[in-house]
C-alpha cells in the first residue's frame, strides 16, 4: 500500500474545515486547455495519494476536443493525476469547491512521458545544475465580453488606463482580484487596457514552477468569477475579435543564483545593462525563438496576432524597454534595481500551456549559457522602421507567420524536442497539426467562435 504523502492529514483537515465537499484535480494538457476531475469530500483519504485514473488518449485531445491518433496515447491503458498537496485552495466564487494542481504519473509514480508540469520540473532541475534559478510571472491580457444574439460584446469598454474605463470593469476586476488573493497569489496591478473591454492582471514573480502554477490559478479565477458571479464572458484568446487588439502573456522573466539570493540579470555596476552571463541566457531564447513560439504561441489564431507593430513582437529582436521587439528588458525600479531588474518574452499567450512555454524558455537560455552565445546590437526603435543594414546588426529575422510553420521549426530544434521527450514531442506536434488543418477548414470567424472561452 502507498505511503501517504507529507501533508496529507492536515490537507484533508484543512479542507473539512474549508467545508470543500468537491475537490478539483487540475491538469493543463499539452493543447493548453485546463482540464481536470473532481472527487467528492468522502473520497479523498485515499485520492490524495493515489490520484485519479486517466485514460492515455486524454493528452491527445486538441483544443477543439477532437481525438488526434498519436502512437502509444490509443483510449486503452490508463495513468494517474496525482495532486501536489501544496497546491490546495477552496475556489472563491464557487460554495464547497476546492482545486489541487496535479502531475501525471504512470503506475509506477513516474512521469508517464506526457507531462507538462514534468517537462518544466526537469528544465528547473537542469537550471538548478548549472547553478541557476528562473523566477518568473505571467502577465495577462484577456477580454471581458456579455453573451448577446449575435455573439460576445466586448464589455464595460473604456479609453485605455483610464479612470473611467477602471470603474466600468471595478465590480468584476474587484470580485477577481479578492478572488486571487485569497488563493495565495499577490496581485500587482489590474488596469484597463487597450481593446474595448480589455483587462491585464499582473501578479508577483515566482519560482519558475510557482508561476506556472500560478498562471493556471489566474486563468481559471478570471473564468470563473466573471462567468459564475457576473453572468459575463472571458477570452484570454490570442485575437477574439478580428478588428480589436490582441491579448498577449507576457512572461517576466529574471535569472538568479543558485541560492535565488542574487539577481544575476542585471551587471553588478550598472543596473540598467544586463550582465555577460545574462546575455548568454537572453542570447540563446533569441536563438530558440522560432522554434520556441510553437510553445509559447502554439495556436491557429496565435499568428493573427503576432504581427509587426502590433506591440506583439513579431521578430526574432531584442531591446531596451523596446515593446516591439520580441525580448524587451524592463527597466528596474528606483530603489529596487537589483530585484527588480528582468526581461519579457511578448511573444507568447495564453492559449499556451504555461509549463511547456516556460519549460522551453528554460532550455533556450540554458544553452545560450553552455555555448557562451552573445547578444546582437539591441532595437533602438520598432523592427520593422529599421534598415536592412540596422536590422542585420540587431540579429533581427521574422518569426514564423502561421502555426504549421512553427512546428516545423519546433519539430527541427534538437535542444527543445529532446527536453520535450519522444511521447511529449509527438504528443505537441500531432495535437497542434491536427487543430491547424481543422482550422483552416473551419476559417478564421469559425475559429474564433468556437476557441473564445477556450483559454
């Protein structure tokens, strides 16, 4: 019989005491749709520490739920999600419902080869071995938007960052921001942003597993508040509507010893230059990125948003608080330089899954680390404004502009796919090549309908 896990009677008290009579097990699959099952109250002693069955296929669902064939993910055989205690909360909006975040695990308690919380793990232990620590935080934009004949209407519209547009969304943004503090999360700013309807949450960094956790926790809570306690919809969509801005997740990014005491992006002497073993790092996500944005924006309507001078960083280009180069680093903040000071990944979004995103961006910046690469001349404007002569000396090449040809990319880049792992790897690719053909069948408008609430 399997030993119980450390945690395992105070959780089941904790959450008799929180009055959860449901406990979801979460999972994000590699489609990146937030998935899970949900046990009762009288069935946890022994469900916190076995987990719940699962079929091998269930990975192999895309977005649009269509079963893809992937060998060795047939509907025959099953592995288990098994929670990781420390993940426990009771859900605000809902009465008697609690969440973990799960791993997937075969019978024998290891991962199955289909993970992607195990593929970041592994990526944070390779890190940990080159005596480095990523701290990271997702930074969301997402639509609110009210059910009507002719579809989702952008809702409580406003001009961007202002104090009106603050006070049409304040009864839902309030009700999600309590929401995802009582859950743990430290909320830094909320604001209105430039769609109609358009929101951005940003929360505190973490550890690189902490922050993907915690982008589950925040994409789950904006659902779920706006749609059980308002009545209203939520898209973290990349392009929800043709004719409105994008929504992007930005990764923030900071690289840390080993000990995670000392910031190690910025130089020691001036905290506005990035330090040589940090341009390492950033030298090789710059490297990586056209094969990393299948993680990052490995959706059909990613690419309707990642365009030029669309503030999405549609180019393989670096600068200094530069917001239309893919890998932007931030200005520290006065007083708070050495902790502060971090780089944004803007191409990446939500319909990603934030394991696999970061995972990847790990192994990027790790072997710019091992080969000792260096940064080009960073963007001093827009990429697109510059000259060819600028642009060759700013590294500057165009990322993929559709889904398929960025597959075709990941599928070549031996440093990502051999992090992924074979079962992974193929898992990725077929589910995304699957969803792309069905797409372009389906057409954009088809699309956007059926994947707004997706993410």
């Amino acid at each position: 019989m399997t030993d119980a896990p450390p945690g395992h009677t105070e959780l089941l008290d904790r959450i008799a005491a929180d009055g959860v009579r449901l406990l979801r097990f979460l999972y994000c699959d590699p489609s990146g749709v937030i998935r899970g099952k949900q046990a009762h109250a009288s069935r946890l002693d022994g469900a916190l520490t076995s987990g719940l069955g699962l079929t091998r296929a269930q990975n192999a669902i895309n977005v649009l739920d269509d079963l893809v064939a992937v060998e060795d993910m047939e509907p025959v055989g099953e592995i288990r999600i098994v929670p990781d205690l420390t993940t426990y909360v009771r859900l605000p909006w809902l009465d008697g419902v609690g969440s973990v975040l799960c791993d997937q695990v075969g019978h024998d308690g290891r991962d199955w080869g289909c993970c992607p919380r195990a593929f970041l793990q592994r990526a944070v232990a390779a890190a940990d071995e080159a005596g480095l620590r990523v701290r990271a935080a997702f930074e969301n934009e997402f639509y609110l938007a009210e059910r009507t004949p002719d579809g989702p209407r952008p809702w409580a519209d406003g001009p961007v960052y202002s104090s009106a547009g603050l006070d049409r969304a304040a009864p839902v943004m309030n009700d999600i921001v309590d929401a995802l503090v009582e859950q743990g999360l430290v909320v830094e700013q909320a604001i209105n942003e430039y769609g109609p309807g358009q929101q951005e949450i940003s929360v505190r960094y973490a550890d690189a597993l902490a922050a993907a956790d915690n982008q589950l926790r925040l994409r789950d809570t904006v659902r779920g508040v706006a749609e059980c306690g308002h009545g209203l919809l939520a898209s973290f969509a990349p392009r929800p509507w043709p004719d409105a801005i994008g929504s992007g997740t930005h990764v923030h990014f900071s690289l840390w010893d080993g000990e995670g005491t000392t910031n190690l992006l910025p130089e020691p002497a001036d905290p506005f230059a990035v330090s040589e073993r940090a341009r390492a790092f950033l030298a090789g996500v710059l490297d990586h990125l056209p094969a990393l944005v299948a993680l990052t924006c490995p959706s059909y309507l990613s690419y309707d948003r990642l365009r030029p001078s669309a503030w999405a960083g549609s180019t393989v280009s670096w600068g200094f608080d530069n917001r239309e180069a893919a890998l932007r680093v931030a200005s520290p903040f006065r007083g708070r330089e050495q902790e502060s000071a971090n780089a944004e990944l803007k191409a990446c979004d939500a319909s990603s899954n934030p394991y696999l995103a970061l995972g990847g961006l790990i192994l990027a910046g790790l072997d710019g680390v091992a080969r000792e690469l260096d940064l080009p001349e960073p963007a001093p404007r827009d990429p697109a404004s510059l000259s060819w002569e600028e642009a060759g000396r700013c590294g500057v090449q165009p990322l993929p502009t559709d889904q398929r040809t960025a597959h075709a990319l990941l599928e070549a880049d031996p440093v990502l796919m051999e992090g992924l792992g074979d079962l992974l790897g193929r898992c990725i690719l077929a589910t995304r090549r699957a969803e792309y053909d069905r797409c372009a069948e389906m057409g954009d408008d088809a699309v956007r309908a059926a994947t707004f609430t997706t993410f």
